[in-house]
C-alpha cells in the first residue's frame, strides 16, 4: 500500500498553542504555508471547512496557483451547495488545478456547527443526504446526457455539465466519520476512508477500519485507509512555523 502524507493549510497564523492573529485571511501566509508543504514534500494539503471561516474553493484554487504539483484536497459538506452545482465547481477546481484535486466528505457532526449555515437535519439524516449528494456528483461527472433525478432530498431536471474533471472518471473521494451511518456511506462511495491519526486499537479505529472494510466488500469495491491529522497536531504546528519563516 502507498503512503501519502497529507498535511493542512490555514488561512491566518493558528495553532493549538498559538490563537489566531491577524486578519482573518492572510493572502501572503496562505502561499507561504502551500509552498512550504510542497518544498517538504507533502503529497497533498488539506483545506478545511468551517461555519466561520473563508471559502474552501477560493483558497483551494489560490493554494494550487502558488504551487505546482501539491496535490489539494478540498473539505466540502452536502446540504449547503445543491450537488449539480457542486459537481461543476469541483470539476472546474480540477482542469485549474492541472488535475491535483480530491474532495473530502464530511457530513458535519456537530448540530450547533450545522445549524450556523441553516441545516437542521438530525446526524443520521446528514449521512442520508451525503449518499444522495455523492451519487449525484458522480452522475454527473460521468454523464454524456442530460440526467433526471427525483430523490429523498434533491430532484431535478436535464441537468447536465460540459465541464468533466480532468482525472478520470472523478476526482478521489475522501470520506471521515466513524458513527455507523457514516461507516455505511463510507463502504459505499469511499475511494479513501480517513481516521484520525491515533495508535492502533485506540479509541476504536481498529472497529471503524474493519467495518469500513465489510462495507466495502459488501459494496463490491475497495478502499484505501489513511490517518487523518488533527488539525491541532504538532505536524500543523511545525508546518505553520516553516510557514512563517519564509
């Protein structure tokens, strides 16, 4: 199996010792923090998604216009952008990236987070509209024809995008959550299942890679498992003070 070292990018000076400072978005700290993962030779950034914070797809598509090979892998929660307009936006991050993208599935685990944005579905629910949403982006990132939906939380009609993702048939699909709904989606649309990044047999992940694992045989599939940083890990750490040398 390959290993791929994923870190993350901020857009102001933060850390888990270090509160924020400055503006919220600091243009000139966002290079400096994708090009020193790319001189330290990450394979991909991670750019997160926050009720309070700045547009993951701007700072995604400036992060990938400052490097030249860092891979980016954007955080996205259905439920806010319908999934046709999702598919067309992520497939247009991926020809201006040159094909370095990956999207992140995260339903939200957090009512009082969700609720900030205006959704107000129950956990479960979520992860019910996250497999509607995800099948819906594969639709039509790989469709030749206009395409008809009717389903339990989107329907539309002839919709269609001539703009198709540079890597084929879609760009990689991460995918968190450990609850059993999410490991249950996961099996079903995952091309990569993230888990926090902990020691074997803590705090359940040996469980939730097994059952990812089950899922994914159910499903027919296979399924890369990777650890996911923290975004308060003391890599961030050090890569935000790389960030802040140059």
């Amino acid at each position: 199996m390959s290993v791929e070292f994923i870190g993350m990018i901020g857009t102001q000076p933060a850390s888990e010792i270090h509160p924020p400072r400055g503006a919220a978005i600091d243009v000139d700290y966002v290079r400096r923090f994708s090009q020193a993962h790319e001189r330290a030779g990450f394979d991909r950034i991670i750019i997160g998604y926050f009720s309070n914070g700045a547009d993951g797809f701007i700072v995604a598509s400036y992060a990938a216009f400052v490097t030249q090979r860092l891979g980016l892998m954007l955080a996205h929660r259905p439920g806010f952008v319908a999934p046709t307009l999702a598919a067309r936006k992520l497939a247009t991050l991926d020809h201006f990236s040159g094909g370095r993208l990956a999207v992140h599935i995260i339903s939200g685990g957090d009512d009082t987070d969700q609720n900030k944005d205006g959704d107000f579905l129950a956990h479960d629910e979520r992860y019910a509209r996250t497999d509607e949403y995800v099948e819906v982006l594969r639709r039509i990132w790989t469709a030749d024809k206009p395409v008809d939906h009717q389903g339990r939380y989107y329907a539309f009609r002839r919709a269609f995008s001539d703009v198709k993702p540079v890597q084929k048939p879609y760009p990689p699909i991460y995918f968190g959550g450990s609850s059993d709904a999410a490991i249950a989606i996961a099996g079903k649309h995952a091309d990569v299942y993230a888990l926090w990044g902990e020691p074997p047999g803590g705090s359940g992940q040996d469980d939730c890679a097994r059952a990812c694992r089950g899922d994914v045989a159910w499903e027919g599939r296979a399924v890369q498992l990777i650890d996911a940083p923290d975004p308060g890990t003391v890599g961030r750490r050090g890569m935000a003070a790389s960030a802040e040398n140059y």
